[in-house]
C-alpha cells in the first residue's frame, strides 16, 4: 500500500493519494482532526501509520495547483507527479 500526502508550497491545500489515485483533498484533510481522520482512511483501506509519506510539492506542482485549483485524479498527471513516486 502506497500512501501520500502531499501539501501545496504555502500549506493551505492538501491531497491523499492511495496507490497513487486521489482519495480526497482539501484545505485541511479531516476537517482539521488529521488523527482520527487518518485512523478512518487506513481502516478502510487497511494501511499501517509506516506506509504513509508526507511530502510538500514542487514548485512546478504549486503553480499547477494554483492554476487548476485542484490536485489531479492521478498522482502521474501532476508534472512532476514521478518524482514522488520514488518516494514511496
């Protein structure tokens, strides 16, 4: 299991990529409650505090955001989506 967390340059916009799909995004995942939100996605999803990264994006990646506002559905249509890939 694969999962990412990435947050836009200035820290107002986060998203969650499971296996490198878009699970949700958002100003705050959870509503601001990041541990209980975090404890409900890994049971549904059955992943372990260990398989989750965090990462900040890259500039091209926040000019990308800016501009559509939104994170994509997949992690590889960011254009730098394959550098965190190799993260995970």
């Amino acid at each position: 299991m694969q999962v990412l967390i990435l947050t836009s340059g200035s820290g107002n916009w986060e998203g969650i990529y499971i296996n490198g799909e878009l699970h949700d995004e958002g100003h705050t995942l959870g509503d601001g409650d990041s541990r209980l939100y975090l404890m409900k996605v890994a049971e549904g999803f059955n992943f372990k505090v260990k398989d989750i990264t965090v990462d900040e994006v890259t500039d091209e990646d926040d000019s990308y955001l800016y501009k559509m506002g939104r994170f994509p559905k997949l992690l590889e249509d960011l254009p730098d989506g394959n550098t965190y890939i190799g993260d995970l």
